[in-house]
C-alpha cells in the first residue's frame, strides 16, 4: 500500500466527488433515455454526460501526478499505471481480433476503463513482487 | 546504489519516520533509498546532504568508482 502523502489524500476525495456524480449522471441519463425524457437534440450530450467524470478520473489522476512531492512514491504510481495501461490495451486488441473473427460477443468500449482499473490491480502486485511496495 | 543512509541515520537515533519527515518523504521512501531500491533525483539527494551536513560522495558511493575500485 503506499503512503498516504497529502496529495494522495486529495486525489481521494476528488475520486469520491467524481464517483458520485458519475452515479448521479448515469442514473438520470438512464432514466431519461428509458422514459423518452430526451429531445432529439439532446441525445447525443446526454448519451456523454455519464462519461465525463469518468474523464474527470483520468484528470484526477494527472492531476494527482503533478502533485504528489513523494518521488518514490510518484515512481511507484507511475510504474502501476503503464501496467495499467498495457493491460487494459492488450485487452482491448485481443477482444476485439476475437470479436472480428465472431468468437466472442460485443463489449462496449468503455469497459476498457474497467480493465485499465483492473490493471492498476496487476501493477500494484508486479511492484509488490520487485520493489516490495505495492502502490495505490 | 549503495549509501551510509542507515549508519547516519543511526548515529542520531531517527527512525526512517523521522529522517522521512525532516525530508518531507514518506517512510517507504526513506527504506527505498536505504536499501539501494532506488536511487533519489539531485535534488533530494542534495536535502539529505544538507540535513547531514556532508557532502553527497560521502553518503551516496558512486558506481563508477565502485566498479573501477573492484578492478
């Protein structure tokens, strides 16, 4: 686990307020949508709206970057997350060479995110098993 | 890299915590650097010779000459 520096804390509390609104949007654009709530000329920046804290995420995690004063600490995030990212894109490419060879059914894009989550997971482990720290 | 960190360190009875904190580094940063996991940029490498009072060869061993003295 890595320390808790002042800018880790701050990036917490930025995550917490991002997740709810993502709630929050998600739940009205799915009701919206659901009930025919939405006019014709509002359904594609409603259909985005859900997906903005999302961005907000990644921001938050930039952010969080430019802000962190811990070099071994920021190391170890930075470590975590091209694990991340090589996951999550190494993912991506295999569904989708198996989804084009109708091996496997569709996956909405956004679950890329989910596997870019899941990958922060597999650098905190690769750090823990070189380094000994894990990280976020 | 190989350093005198920990014998320092000892010599004035601070924890890791506390040479972590007169650094304004975490704990875990303090360990890294103690057992030669990482090695600090020049800047905080230029705060723990000033927190000794030393020079930063007498902290940190350089490894080129480390190399050319196993020759």
């Amino acid at each position: 686990m890595v320390a808790r520096t002042p800018a880790w804390k701050r990036y917490n509390w930025r995550v917490i307020w991002l997740s709810l609104a993502y709630a929050i949007l998600l739940i009205a654009a799915v009701y919206g949508f659901k009930h025919k709530l939405i006019p014709p000329a509002l359904t594609y920046p409603v259909a985005i709206l859900p997906a903005l804290p999302i961005i907000g995420l990644f921001a938050a995690m930039g952010r969080y970057l430019v802000e962190e004063t811990d070099e071994y600490v920021r190391m170890l995030i930075v470590r975590q997350m091209l694990w991340a990212m090589g996951f999550a894109l190494s993912c991506a490419t295999i569904w989708g060479f198996l989804e084009s060879f109708d091996l496997v059914g569709h996956v909405d894009g956004y679950y890329v995110v989910i596997a870019w989550y899941f990958g922060l997971g597999v650098g905190s482990i690769v750090n823990k098993l070189t380094v000994g720290e894990g990280g976020c | 890299m190989e350093n005198r960190l920990r014998l320092l360190r000892a010599e004035r009875n601070w924890s890791q915590q506390d040479l972590g904190e007169r650094l304004e580094v975490s704990r875990q940063s303090v360990n890294a650097i103690e057992t030669g996991k990482y090695d600090p940029s020049l800047p905080l490498a230029f705060r723990i010779a000033e927190l000794f009072d030393l020079p930063i060869e007498d902290i940190f061993v350089s490894p080129s000459r480390r190399a050319s003295k196993a020759i």
